[in-house]
C-alpha cells in the first residue's frame, strides 16, 4: 500500500513547513497597512442595573 510509506510524504511535510517559515512570514510582515490602528476607550462603561417589574 503505497498510502502507508512514509518517506515521499514526509518530504512533501518537511517543504511545506520550510516554504511557510521562510518565505510567508516575510512577506506578511511586509505588509503595510492604509491606517494605523488607533486605541480603543479603555474605560469599562458603568452598567446600570435593570429595575425589574416583579409582579
């Protein structure tokens, strides 16, 4: 069963592995963005507690 030899697959594994460590993360962090992300309101909103109507 062809299926079952490990020696090609593993191959195949190892490269894909190598071509994604050292080609993609060089080009992702490459990349630049149209806007600079901005911070968010740090500050918690203050829930107001619901009043409810118990009969």
């Amino acid at each position: 069963m062809p299926q079952l030899n490990p020696t090609p697959w593993f191959f195949i594994l190892i490269l894909s592995w190598l071509t994604f460590l050292a080609i993609i993360p060089s080009k992702v962090m490459g990349h630049s963005f149209a806007t600079e992300p901005t911070a968010q309101n740090v500050e918690k909103p203050n829930p107001e507690p619901l009043n409810w109507p118990w009969p």
